[in-house]
C-alpha cells in the first residue's frame, strides 16, 4: 500500500509586498527580516513543525532567489525528509510559456500533482506574510470534529479595520452563514486570517472548476469560498485567540518588532522565548556581541554578532549590525549587517539589510513631541547608503 500523508500544507509566499517599498524591492515578502534573527517565513513553517505537519509545500514567486536559498532542504525547522518535508514550487512552465500564479487558488490549482503525491485527507492552506503562532493541530481537530468541507481560521478585528479582511458571520454552531471579500459596510468584525483547511476531493473539484473558469479571479476569498457557501458545503469557522498581525505594511512591520518589547502580561506582547512552542530559523553561526564601555541598551533586542558601543533604546537590532560611539538608535528596527556610523541619530525608523547610516546623520522623527497625524516611519532600503550629515525625513522612503 502506498505511503500517504493525513494533512499537508500549501504555504502561498509568492506576495511582492508592494505596500513594504524598498524592503521588498529585492525580496519577496515572506524573507524580510524580523524580530532580530528570524525571516517572517520561519513562523508559518514553525507553526507546521509544532503542530506535527511535515510536508509543506512553498509556494514562490517574485523575487525567489533569496526564499529559496534561505529554506533550503528544510532542516533548520526539521522539515528535511525523504518522503515530505519542505519543497520549493515555483510556477510550472507548461509548453513554450510560463504560467504565472494568477491567484491564491490558481496557485494550488498548479500544485495538485505535488499534492497527489501524498493522497491527503487534508490540505492546510497558509498565507506567508503574517506573524503569529497557531497549532494547526487544534484547527484540524475542530475540522474533524465538525465534519466540515473547509474550515476557515477566524479572528475579531477592530470594526474600522475590518473592511481590510474577508469578512463573515457565523451561526451559533460556528458555521458560516455569509462570507464577503473586503467589504465596504461589514456586517461583523470576524474576519478571515488566511488559513484555511479544505477536504481535498472537495476542494480539488472547486480548484479544477474555478481554473476552467475565465471569469474567475482564481483566489479562495473571492471565489472559492464564496462558490462553496452558495453550494452549501459544511464551511466552519474557527476562532483563534493569540497574537497575530499582518506585517505587509510599513507601520505594521515595525509594530509587531515593538511588541517584541513589551512586557508579558500586555495584550499585545510577542513571546518568542516560549521553549514549549519554539520559532524556529537558518541561523548562521554569529560570533557573541562585543558591548563597549561607552554603549547604553536599554529595553532593547540585540541579536549575536554585534559590534555595539553607541546608545540603543527600545530598539531590536539585528545580526551582525554595527552601532558606532556617540550613534543613538531608538524605537527604531535596524536589519542585518547595517551600520550606524558616529554621531548618528535614528528614531521611528526601519535601516534595511547592509545600509549604513553615514556620521552624524539624521533618520527619523527627532522631535520629543509631535502630532499623531504628522507621525510615521522612516525607511532606509537595503543596501542604502544615508551620506553624512543627510537627513532622511519622517515618512520619507530612502
């Protein structure tokens, strides 16, 4: 009899992360740095290791080359094995042209020969780009348990943030009753995190029908899962309760490195230490950070490998950076291997990979107070380099 798989996952980390600017030129979302020594990639794939799934298909697309040389085979998250583990898909060329992924669904829709390879009972479907920590297994149970077609991982936004979501109301069994993509006047605040399980007989019909469809949008929020409800399948939501934040904007990504910082105990407080659902990551080996004497870090992440003697204040500071004498970092995310040169000053900012920040420059919202309306982020991209004694204005995108 043939080996099979029970549950496997399709993790979709194709996004450009246009709203992500200058971090994204060269990067595709899912392998910007975050928290100081992980990539946003390591939680979904960390996520599917804690929650004992060990097939995991990876979806890519725009700027790969980086993605693909960071997961590999898959052995830092254990995901390296001769029948599964962690596999690269990128769009398939079907006879002269390539065929680019054109949607979520259309992505999957490429991939059911990968998927066949396991003859699944489930397949879990992942979004690359968001930060959080889930056992799937729990998600998968509750499927079980409710005999559902597909079930759809739920959260409780904000009302004025939920027109940004895939939004539904649910029955008190938890069954979904409406489903609407983005919508302009929502009817509740339970909105669709992007994770979903389908039955894949079920959903392989829908993939075949929807591709064969040349009107369709070819994406799960959009046409899928509203196809499915209009047909009456048993849709389920499942309510997930924990940390969990969208990081594809600018102000978002630098707000889930900030929590990184709070205490524990806050309602938005990011554990990364909890030994019991660890977040895994390729970490290259780094030396141990040299602290100088003339250095002041307080209330700050500094990952190993750096080279530290300025001031750094509610900052996380990445691998492999260097922070010269007089130079002062606050509330501030700076990337790997960046360079904040003597006398520098960066506040509210995001410095990309590799940039250096030259003497005496300025990065940021200096100013001890200031209006929330003219507030923002800073950005230095990846390999940047900020001249000495050049201003990089707030919001300004360098």
């Amino acid at each position: 009899m043939a080996r099979r798989k029970e549950c496997i996952a399709m993790l979709l980390a194709g996004g450009q992360g246009s709203r992500l600017k200058v971090l994204t030129e060269e990067t595709a979302k899912p392998a910007v740095p975050f928290g100081g020594k992980y990539r946003i990639i390591d939680f979904p794939l960390s996520n599917c290791v804690n929650s004992g799934i060990d097939t995991v298909g990876i979806l890519t697309q725009y700027q790969p080359l980086e993605l693909n040389e960071y997961v590999g085979n898959g052995q830092p998250w254990g995901l390296n094995r001769n029948f599964g583990g962690a596999h690269i898909l990128p769009p398939y060329s079907r006879s002269k042209k390539s065929e680019w992924y054109k949607g979520t669904a259309n992505a999957i829709c490429q991939n059911i020969p990968f998927i066949e390879r396991y003859d699944p009972e489930y397949v879990l479907v992942l979004s690359g780009d968001h930060i959080y920590k889930m056992d799937y297994a729990k998600m998968l149970s509750y499927h079980k348990a409710k005999k559902a077609e597909c079930t759809i991982a739920v959260l409780d936004v904000p009302k004025e943030e939920a027109s940004r979501f895939g939004i539904m109301t649910l029955n008190k069994n938890g069954s979904v009753k409406e489903f609407e993509e983005k919508p302009k006047k929502p009817k509740s605040t339970k909105a669709s995190m992007g994770i979903y399980i389908f039955n894949w007989k079920s959903l392989r019909e829908y993939l075949i029908a929807d591709d064969e469809d040349e009107t369709s949008s070819n994406d799960f929020g959009k046409n899928i899962i509203p196809k499915m409800l209009a047909d009456k399948c048993k849709l389920f939501g499942y309510e997930f309760e924990g940390y969990w934040k969208d990081v594809g904007t600018i102000e978002s990504l630098w707000e889930a490195n900030m929590d990184l910082l709070l205490k524990e105990g806050d309602p938005n407080f990011l554990n990364l230490k909890d030994s019991k659902f660890k977040i895994y990551a390729r970490n290259y080996a780094q030396p141990s950070s040299f602290i100088g004497a003339s250095s002041d870090i307080s209330n700050s992440f500094v990952a190993e490998g750096c080279d530290i003697r300025g001031k750094v204040e509610n900052s996380v500071v990445f691998t492999g950076c260097v922070v010269e004498e007089n130079a002062y970092i606050k509330d501030s995310v700076v990337m790997p291997n960046a360079i904040i040169r003597k006398g520098a000053n960066v506040k509210y900012a995001i410095v990309g990979e590799n940039a250096q920040i030259g003497i005496n420059a300025k990065v940021g919202d200096l100013r001890e107070y200031y209006d929330k309306k003219e507030w923002g982020i800073a950005v230095v991209g990846k390999d940047k380099q900020v001249e000495q004694n050049q201003t990089v204005a707030v919001n300004e995108i360098y």
